[in-house]
C-alpha cells in the first residue's frame, strides 16, 4: 500500500451533493461478502488504489502499519480499532477478565460471580509453574493448548497427562518457534485451558455458537448486538477417547472443511432462531430466555473489562464474533472473540445472513445521517449497552409471546428486519420533512 | 365414539377384551388387585368395591382408560366375521388387485436389485462385524458404505402414476361409452384420479374441524410473535400442565386441537397416542437392536441410501442422522408392526428361503415388519428427533405415529383417509372453491396435484419450516385424522393463486410452489375452512 505517512484521509468529502445524496467513497480489503454489501450500497463508491476515502473495510495488518500514520477527517470510519487484541487476543482477554473479576469482588460479590464464564487458563511459558500445581490438583481432566495469535484452529491440541505437554516442550514448542523466528522475535506464546468436556449436545454432536457485537465506541460503551447467529455442529460425534482427533473438538467451520467426511454442501450449521426453537421445546420458555439472558453477561463483562485499555478512536467501530459453547448444564462459556469473523458464505442463507449483517452495521455507522442516534433498534442489531444497560420498552411489540425481557436483546428472536427498516427510514424521513 | 348400533358396541368391547387378555396390563392389574386383597383391611363382602376403588385411587383405572382409548382408536370398525379377512381390509375388488399388483412390482424390483448386485435379502454378519456395529452404534452416520449402486425401490412419483391408473371396471360413464372424439368430456374428474369414491364436502370438512373456527385462539397463531397477549400462550401452558398431570390420553389428544406449546409438545403426543416406554419395552427395543447386529437386511441399505439422500441434505434435520439409523434399521425388524395390516389393504411381502421358490412353509415376511421404505421414507421420523433425544422413546413414537397414521399415505385403498381419497379430497376442493384456478392449470398443462402429491405422501415434512410442521401434526394427532393434509394443499395453492394465474408453464408452477418454509399452516387451514 502506497500510503505516505502523515496522509489525511477524507479530505475531498463533499457535504452534499443535489439530491441530498452523500456519495461515500469506500475502499475493503476483502473479496467476499462485505465487498458485494459495499458496492451495492446507494450513493457508495470504490475508491481506488492511492485515492482518498471515507471508509475503509481493512485488514488487521494494514491497521497496524498505518493507523499511527494517517489523519482521518472526522467522518472517517474504519472497521477496527487500534489495540483490538487486548479482547481478541486469547491470552490479554483473560487477563483483562480476571482483572475485572477482582475489581467487581471488591465492590459486589454477586457482580464477580457473574464473570465465571471463561474456563481456567494459564498463560505459557510465564504461568507454567501455577498451571502445573493447578494441573495436579485435577489429574484427570483434559486440557486444550492454544497458540494465542492463530486462527481457525492451527495448532491447538488436547492432552490429559502431564507428559505430553513436557514432551511438546522439548519438541513441538521448539519447532513451533523455529518456524517463527521468520517472522518475529519474540518467543511464541499459547494459553492453556481446562477443557470443556460436558458439552450440550444435539444429536451427539457438539457445536458452538457464533454470535455479532457490534461496538461503536468504548467510551462511553456504546454496543449493539445482532439477533440472528448461528450454531456450528462438529462433524464427528462426540467422545472424550479420540483426544487426538481434532476434528471431534473443534468446530470452527475452517477445521471442519479439512475433516475427511465434511461435505460442503451440507453447511453443519443451524440459525440461532432454529436452536432456539429446539432448545425451547426441550427445557421449556423460562429456562432458555435465562440461557439467552447469560448470554448478555458474557458480552458486556468482556467488554467492559477492556473498556479503559482500548484506545478509543471516534472513527473506530468493530463487528465482533464471539465464540461461545452451551454445556450440558445449560452454562454458556466464552471461547474466543474474533475481530475479524469470517465474512466468507458457506451457502445462500449464510450469504443472506451475513448481508443483512454487514448491512445493518452499515447503516449503523451512518455515514449517510439518517439516524437521529436514540434508536434501539436498527435492522437486525438492538442497542444492548449505551453508557449503561437499554430495556425494552413496556408492552413493546418486539417482545416475544412469553416472559418479556428486561434488557433489549433479542437473540434467536422474531426477525422481521426488512420491515423494521422501512418503518424506521420511513419514520426519519417524515421527521426530516416536517422539520423542512 | 361414532357407532350407535349397541351389537356394534358389544363386538367393539369383545375386540379390546379379547385384545387385552394376557397382556401385561392384564397381568399388572391382577397383580394390583392381589395386593389389595392382602391388606388387612379388606373384607370379602365389600371385596369387589375395594379393589375398584384402590385400582382407582392408585392410578390403574386411568392408565386402563388410556389403554382402551388407545385400542378404540386403532380397532378397525367393521366386526362382522361373516366378510371373509381380505374384503375387511379392502372392500373394493379393484384396488384389492391394485394393491396387490403394485406390492408386486416393488418386490420384483427389490429381487432384480438383489440378484443385479447379487447381495442377498439378507445375510448373517460376522462376529467381529457384529462387534463393529454395535461399537459404532450410536454413530452409524459415520459410516460411508458405497451405495452408488442401490437405487430406492420407488419414489413418490412412481407411486402417482400408479394410483392415477387405477380405474373402477364396474364405473362407466354417462355418455355410456368412452368416446374417442371427446375424451375429456367422458371423464368424471378433471384431475389424475379418476375412481369415484366418495369424499366429505367442506360444510361436513367444517365441522369435523370446527375448531379452527378463527373465533377461537390457536397454537400457532395466537402465540406467535405479532400478537399483542401473552395471555392465550400462559394459559396453554397451564392447561397443558393439568392434562399432563390428570394423565388422560384422551384429554390430551384433545388438546392437541388447537396446537401444543412447544415446552409440553413431546409429553402430550406420547400421552395421546398412548405410547408408554416402560422397562418392557427398553428390553424389547434391545432384542430388535440385538437382530440388527446379527443379519443385515438388503432393506438396512435402502434406509442408509434414504437418510442420506433426503434428511442429511436437509438444513435442519442433518443433526439428527445417527438417530435415524438407530430408529428405521430396528424398525425393520419389529414384527409388531405387521399387526397394523389387518386394518390396512397393504399386505407384507414375502420372500422365499433359498432354492424354495413358491413353496409356503418356506416364505417368510421380508422385511421382518413387512414395511419396504421408499424414497422420503425417513422424512416420518425426522421431524419426531426434534422431540424425543432418546433413541428408545423416538423409536416407539414412530412406531406408533407411521402405525396410526402414516401407512395410509403410500398403499393403494378405498379407506376415507387413504392417499387416494385424499388426493381426491385436494382435486375436488381446489375444483369447487376455485375452478378458475384449476382450469388455468389444465390449460396450462400442470395438474396440481403433481406438485401437491409430494407434500401429501410426506405430510409435509421436509417442505415446511419445522415448527409448522410440528403444528400440523399436532392437528393430525388432535383430530386423528390425516384430512387435514390435502386442504392444507389447497390453502397454499390458493393463497399463491395470484401468482399462479401469471404464470403461463407448468415448471413456472413448481417453481413458484418450489419453496413452502415460509408459509404459516394454521391461518392458511382457516382460510380454506372458515374463509369470511
């Protein structure tokens, strides 16, 4: 990328043009999902190689060259914000977590409890000492290791003795840091964790949620969450015997398309809404909008507590796909959250999915100004934190028939996006109007 | 109970005495009874009111109501022993013939597949194979046998093409004879099905189901997402606790009218159809899995080829692919099932030991429980694994839902809720509530019922969103009928109507029918039954 440093960034931005058409020149470094969403976008238009722009769907390493370098123009909006991997990093999100966990003991017991949503972790080789006694406390029990900078499930591998881990110290850790001397110079950090083995399972199979957060700003914490997700299923049936099939336990699509049986044709994966349904039917209304409720705990903890480390940049926003996993007693737990979820689709209703997605983010984003900024709720994503918890409105509409929500989310909800939109830019362009 | 004929009700009550005698109930109930009369409270003058009471108190008097509700429902109504067995099952001479014609051909089409891939009906497996399977036998799905080379026996669409040659010899028409120049004219029905047996009209159709009246709320409506109570949901719940609780299974097949709550789905179907999974039971469905590990049945990959074609394609139902194989493969060895073609005009097939051809002490039932799976078989037992997660329980709800229920939808008889009275049933009802329609069809050149015919033999399954499918089923169980399915058809080819009569080819109409999993069933019922 052919950027000079110091560049200012969205100079040439023409306020209005006739018609009361914005035009937004975007660039994105992807070629999936989200480029379709951007070019299909009224009123957007690509920018091309060393030309100015409005907003940039980037990539991580691009942020990390040049956001230091650059001037952006107030409305500029980029998709990340600069020192993400204090949440996104598996071995800084723990820390942050347990840091908050500590904080909140001090204040309100019950608060802190509510933190108990991320398994034990160490991180190696600074914490292998304390890993080990607590190892040793448990024999038996099985645990995964993670490098902490990978994704889609390389080189993570399960383990229940003592042995193996030395053994992979001497060899595997070695060689693993052999590889990278290439390409940095610092030691290859993991993170070992106690390993979830009573998984929910439906149809024997294992699976984990992936679910969107959308964070406009970290301060104050403006969060949003989607309502539609989805469930992926591994492919293999689940058995804690085969620890070395890695296939069984990891269920991140990417993994799964390298299993030997996985057909892609058949996307093992099922809508929020679907697994909501199913849930309900097994354990009944109560006991699964509690599930959902957990869920919200999970979000706003973990962002809260990165909430003050977090470099907050006003052109910054960030589409979040955390990664949660159901145990058989109706625990949820926080697995990883992805700056970058994958925007590729593995079928036409992922593909409507992630449209919907993108484009509601975008509209949230608003760089166009249509939003007054007091909504909760646009398209698909409901206001779930706004410097402090959104409730529903009484006798809200948008409530499902059954027990109604204190909080605004929705997840696995009734989804009438589009009809939500036209209502909502209908009732924007009457105020605008009437206000001439 | 519809009869009115007291001899009716005396045969009636001999039937589901005669049926009882040394059941287990029976014996469970003497042995009640016995442990009443061990008490030391108990003297022989107020000996028989005693242990009617204690039977009462302790709950055996609801579970032999639920039993005899249970048996009224499956005994077949004509108990007259002069009409010889096979005119009990199948009055009409001709569909008899039919039946049996096309028992034929499936059976000769299994043998040819049989002797092409020269694999037996059936083989005795190894004991280390044996050993394998049972290993893996909560994850059948994992296995990839290769079967390129198995076709299924038929597809529903084989079977319509049977059905709409089916014709009454004794039936002519009022012109006398058929006349080359106007075909058409001869005909009595504009639509495939061509014999004449009678189907209820809609004012009988309204009060047959005149629950759905849309006065009244409904499960499926009334507590869905755009309603502004929560009201009519909690008090389903509630009413639903107490029919669970009070253990009636005719309160709760009842209640299944109107839709269930999906919290309390599972228990009141399994307490409306009567299916009770006791130790028994458990020990049976082990003997059947124990006969699945010892023979593999030529049928077992007829059932691997089914689930593989239909539900693991299916977005939603690909979970559930190991618990198929653990119902439908001891399915086939259940020779219980073979008791349900004695109020059915199907006949189970029979095959012959090796070398004696012909010979009846030599024939056996193939497959053991005389049901040969077509392709969609699996599609009956699909939507059930939403419901039941244990194999056992799923397994005995199938039974008893394809035994009720299902068996009508791929044999060919004149029983009013056959697959031929009910693609009748759709025919005519489309043809009188909107003729325009189903003229512009023919002229077309799409006869509805071609794209209809799929969804009926399934019911539904696999074409609607799962929740709507499970609300539709609560109405077949409710009213315990499958009349239900062909206005359902009707309803979606008339709220599509609009649509349909733009559009000028006959792959144009499938192609706007392709798609169903956005439709609701329960406003679309009450379109076709109460329209205002």
């Amino acid at each position: 990328c052919t950027m000079s440093k110091n560049l200012r960034i969205g100079r040439s931005y023409q306020k209005k043009l006739a018609g009361d058409h914005r035009i937004i020149r975007f660039r994105c470094a992807l070629n999936n999902t989200i480029g379709d969403v951007l070019k299909q976008r009224p009123g957007w238009v690509e920018s091309k190689e060393g030309e100015d722009w409005d907003f940039y769907w980037c990539d991580i390493g691009w942020l990390r060259e040049n956001f230091d370098h650059i001037y952006m123009e107030e409305h500029v909006r980029i998709c990340h914000f600069r020192n993400h991997f204090e949440l996104t990093r598996k071995n800084l999100m723990v820390k942050n977590l347990k840091r908050l966990k500590k904080q909140l003991e001090r204040e309100s017991k019950s608060e802190s409890a509510k933190c108990d949503f991320f398994p034990m972790t160490y991180e190696l080789p600074s914490e292998y000492h304390i890993f080990v006694e607590e190892f040793k406390k448990n024999p038996g029990t099985v645990w995964i290791m993670k490098p902490i900078a990978k994704s889609q499930g390389k080189g993570i591998f399960l383990f229940r003795r003592l042995k193996d881990i030395i053994d992979w110290k001497k060899e595997g850790y070695r060689a693993n840091n052999e590889e990278r001397k290439e390409e940095t110079k610092d030691v290859e950090t993991y993170i070992v964790q106690r390993y979830l083995g009573n998984p929910y399972l439906i149809g024997g199979k294992k699976f984990d949620l992936r679910i969107y957060v959308l964070v406009t700003s970290y301060v104050p914490l403006k969060a949003w969450l989607y309502r539609d997700g989805f469930a992926r299923f591994s492919n293999a049936r689940f058995t804690l015997d085969s620890i070395d099939d890695s296939y069984v336990h990891l269920t991140n699509v990417a993994v799964q398309k390298t299993a030997p049986d996985y057909d892609p044709e058949k996307g093992c994966k099922w809508s929020l809404q679907q697994l909501r349904h199913y849930l309900t039917a097994k354990h009944g209304y109560e006991t699964v909008a509690n599930v959902y409720q957990q869920m919200n705990e999970i979000f706003i903890k973990s962002l809260q507590s990165v909430q003050k480390i977090i470099i907050n940049d006003k052109h910054c926003f960030e589409l979040y796909g955390y990664d949660i996993l159901l145990d058989s007693n109706l625990k949820l737990w926080l697995l990883e959250v992805n700056a970058s979820p994958s925007l590729t689709a593995s079928n036409q209703e992922d593909y409507d999915l992630k449209v919907g997605l993108l484009e509601d983010t975008l509209n949230i984003i608003d760089m166009e100004g249509s939003l007054t900024g007091n909504e909760k709720r646009v398209g698909n994503f409901d206001l779930m934190w706004n410097d402090g918890p959104v409730y529903a409105e009484d006798g809200s509409t948008d409530a499902l028939g059954g027990p109604s929500y204190a909080t605004n989310t929705y997840l696995g909800c009734h989804n009438d996006r589009k009809r939500q939109l036209n209502q909502l830019f209908r009732s924007l362009q009457n105020k605008k109007t009437a206000a001439g | 109970m519809a009869s009115n004929n007291v001899s009716e009700v005396a045969a009636l009550i001999t039937e589901i005495i005669g049926n009882l005698n040394g059941s287990t109930l029976q014996a469970q109930l003497k042995r009640a009874a016995q442990k009443e009369v061990e008490k030391s409270t108990v003297t022989s003058a107020t000996l028989k009111s005693d242990i009617i009471t204690s039977l009462k108190t302790s709950g055996w008097e609801k579970i032999l109501r639920n039993e005899i509700y249970k048996q009224i429902n499956c005994i077949p109504k004509c108990f007259d022993s002069s009409i010889p067995f096979e005119c009990q099952k199948e009055p009409l001479m001709y569909m008899r013939k039919a039946q049996a014609n096309w028992e034929k051909r499936i059976l000769k089409s299994m043998n040819s597949m049989c002797t092409e891939l020269s694999i037996p009906l059936a083989r005795k497996r190894p004991a280390d194979e044996q050993r394998d399977l049972l290993h893996k036998w909560n994850e059948m799905g994992t296995d990839e046998p290769d079967l390129s080379h198995f076709r299924p026996v038929y597809a529903p669409k084989d079977f319509l093409e049977v059905i709409s040659s089916v014709r009454n010899p004794n039936y002519c028409s009022l012109y006398g004879h058929e006349s080359e120049e106007y075909p058409e004219v001869c005909s009595e029905h504009w639509g495939l099905i061509q014999v004449p047996l009678e189907v209820p009209r809609l004012t009988e159709l309204q009060e047959k189901f005149s629950e759905f009246c849309s006065s009244l709320p409904q499960g499926g409506i009334d507590d869905s997402v755009d309603a502004p109570t929560e009201s009519f949901q909690n008090e389903r719940n509630r009413i639903a606790r107490r029919v669970l609780d009070e253990k009636r299974g005719v309160l709760a097949q009842h209640f299944c009218r109107r839709g269930c709550p999906s919290g309390n789905r599972a228990e009141m179907w399994q307490l409306a159809l009567g299916v009770t999974v006791d130790h028994l039971a458990i020990l049976k469905y082990d003997q059947l899995k124990g006969y699945v590990l010892q023979h593999d049945l030529l049928v077992d990959s007829l059932i691997y080829k089914d689930v593989k074609l239909t539900s693991v394609n299916d977005d939603y139902y690909f979970v559930f692919e190991d618990y198929l194989y653990q119902v439908l493969l001891v399915f086939s060895r259940d020779t219980t099932v073979l008791d349900h073609f004695v109020h059915s005009s199907a006949s189970p097939p029979k095959s012959y030991i090796r070398g004696k051809l012909g010979l009846e002490e030599f024939s056996v039932i193939y497959p053991p429980n005389g049901v040969i799976p077509f392709h969609g078989f699996s599609m009956y037992a699909t939507p059930l694994c939403y419901l039941y997660s244990e194999p056992i329980r799923l397994y005995y709800m199938f039974r008893e839902m394809y035994t009720r229920y299902f068996h009508r939808l791929h044999s060919i008889s004149s029983h009013p809720q056959g697959i031929i009275s009910l693609c009748l049933l759709f025919e005519s009802t489309l043809q009188s509530t909107h003729p325009r329609l189903f003229r512009h069809l023919q002229e077309i050149g799409c006869q509805p019922l071609k794209i209809a015919f799929k969804w009926l033999v399934r019911a539904f399954s696999g074409y609607l969103a799962t929740e709507q499918l499970l609300l539709l089923w609560d109405r077949i169980i409710g009213y315990g009928s499958l009349l239900i399915l062909p206005l359902l058809a009707v309803a979606i080819f008339l709220f599509r109507q609009s649509n349909l009569l733009l559009i000028t080819s006959a792959s144009g109409v499938e192609g706007s029918l392709a798609d169903i999993t956005t439709l609701h069933v329960v406003p679309l019922l009450q379109l076709i039954l109460f329209p205002t």
